[in-house]
C-alpha cells in the first residue's frame, strides 16, 4: 500500500502523517516519495534487522500502567525502548528490551502526531546517566496494525539507532479483556526496499519474533504479585531469606519428580512416541550436573546453611546494638 511521507518537523516538535483509523479506502496509486510494506519474516536478513526479540515482563507492566494513566480522550500512547542487542551462536542480532519512558506527545484534528522531541532528549540523556549500558533499541505505541504515524515514528528512531532497525513493539491492551490467553504482542523491525536504480525508497516492516524472558529478580517480584492478588486482602507478605529457600527446594523437588515420572513412563513403553527434544534437554541438564555423593552434598549444604544463620544472627545482634545506642544517646 502506498503511503504518503511527511516533511521534516519544526525544532522541539515532530509531527507525523494522517493515521489510517477511518473507514477502509481503496489502495492508492504509489507515490515518488516513499511506500510502507508489511511482509512475514524473511529469509533474506542483515546484520541491522534482528532476528528475535526478548521482553522483559516490567516492560510489559510499565506499557500497561502508560495506558492506564494516559490523558483523557487520548486513544494512543507513545514511548521509547531501552535494552541492549546481542549476537546469538547462530550469528543472528537479538535485541533485549529491559526498560521504557513514555513520550509526551498530542493528536491533531487531522490525525497527525506532535511529538515533543526535547522532552524525549532530556528523558533519554537522565536514562543514559542512571543506567549507562542501556542504549534505545526502538518504540512502543499501542494497536493492533500499524498506519502512516507508525512509518514515520519508525524513520525517526532510525535516526537514533542507527545503523540498527529500531524495534517496533504494538501492544493491543483492547484484547486483554477478551479472555484470550495469548499475549497482545507484536514486534516489527524495518529494513530499506525498492527497486534498484529507482528513486523510490520504501520501508519493508517484517515481523519477529518477540518473546517474554523474566530474570531472576522478575520472577520473585511476579511471584509477589500472583500471591498477592490470590489473597482476599491483596496483600502479600515479603518471604525471608529462609523461606524463599524451602520454597525454591519444594519447586526443584515437584519438577524432579514430574520428569521422573516422565522418565519411567518412557522406559517402561507407555509413551509412544517421547519427546526427543526434552530428551535432549535432560540430558544436557543432567550432564552438566557434577557427580557427588549424598554424604559430601550433605555435608556442604548443612556448612552452607550453618554460614545463613551465622549471617542472620550478627545482623539482629547488629540491630539490637543499634537500637540500644540510640536509645542511650536519647537519655543523655
């Protein structure tokens, strides 16, 4: 489909070309200037389009709380991606998203958007100070297809990220509320298309792969969250260092036993046909784990558990002297 593109914004504003929101309209005639594409992922890729797309669960909830507290009668919100790439065994580029800022940003009468590019310097430079190793990586606006504003927001990250393709990530928080259990999620990177020797240059958007990666300190804070909306006063109590521990060891000990019993269903033929790539994960897991007998890993759990109580124990004594010499220093 042909798509007209915009000119250059005034300084401390952009603005961008009519959004396609209305009522369907015949494909236009292509134009000199430029064309959006929308194509399935290709085959034919390059160092600047990424091949996956990793997501940090935070940056699914930052996008949401946007949404949630976006101005009255605003219908769309804009932000800016943070996070890192990196190269895969197989040479492929993976872009990381581990943070986000919103953008300030107003909708015309005619479906243009204004875009407060000295706002989104300023943010981004408080950012770069805070956390140095997170550089942008694209934007996020919410939707379900993309329109002319998207072509245009996506030529200016380019800007930005270049030589990279910025990652375009569209939420559609509509369908949340559907009863659908898939997430509304979709990542699109851009890459140069025309003809060659033709002055028309065009942006072919392909869609990757995008996909949810919790660390560690995700998975306790969405833990917290899940225990807390499954109680009837919302409220959930933060778990000591201890309890954390005997909750890691029944999880471990519940997934051991269900790929045990996994494990004698195929040896004993009641599984057809097993899953040859879980076999090869176990097998993996299981040979990257050293060999100790029972009587040494006791051994060194309970000195290990013994050095946790050690720890536990000066830091109440600590407090409690605190406490004291407070407590003195306010009689004198």
């Amino acid at each position: 489909m042909a798509k007209k593109r915009t000119k250059s914004p005034a300084r401390g504003t952009a603005a961008a070309s009519p959004a396609t929101d209305a009522a369907p309209q015949p494909p236009a005639a292509p134009t000199p200037a430029s064309f959006l594409q929308l194509a399935l992922p290709s085959t034919i890729a390059t160092s600047a389009v990424p091949a996956q797309a990793t997501l940090s669960p935070l940056v699914l909830l930052s996008v949401l709380d946007h949404f949630v507290r976006r101005k009255v009668g605003q219908t769309q919100i804009l932000g800016a991606l943070l996070g890192h790439r990196s190269t895969d065994p197989l040479g492929g580029t993976q872009v990381h998203v581990v943070n986000t800022f919103p953008l300030s940003h107003s909708e015309t009468v005619d479906h243009k958007l204004v875009i407060d590019t000295d706002y989104f310097s300023r943010m981004y430079a408080l950012h770069s100070r805070a956390n140095p190793k997170e550089v942008l990586v694209g934007w996020y606006s919410t939707g379900s297809e993309l329109n002319d504003n998207s072509l245009w927001v996506q030529e200016l990250f380019a800007g930005e990220t270049a030589p990279a393709s910025p990652l375009a990530l569209l939420i559609d928080p509509a369908s949340l509320g559907s009863g659908t259990t898939d997430l509304p999620l979709q990542a699109f990177v851009s890459a140069p298309a025309g003809a060659p020797g033709s002055d028309r240059i065009g942006s072919l958007f392909i869609k990757v792969p995008v996909d949810l990666t919790p660390s560690e300190a995700d998975k306790s804070g969405l833990d917290l969250i899940t225990a807390a909306s499954e109680s009837l006063d919302l409220n959930a109590p933060v778990t000591s260092e201890l309890d954390s521990l005997e909750t890691s060891l029944r999880s471990v000990h519940d997934m051991l036993e269900s790929v045990s019993e996994y494990v004698d269903k195929v040896i004993a033929g009641e599984i057809a046909e097993p899953n040859a790539t879980l076999g090869r994960h176990l097998l993996d897991t299981v040979s990257t784990i050293p060999r100790i007998e029972p009587d040494e890993f006791a051994k060194v759990f309970n000195s290990h558990m013994q050095d946790i109580l050690m720890v536990l124990y000066l830091a109440n004594l600590t407090r409690t002297q605190l406490a004291i010499t407070e407590r003195l220093h306010k009689m004198v």
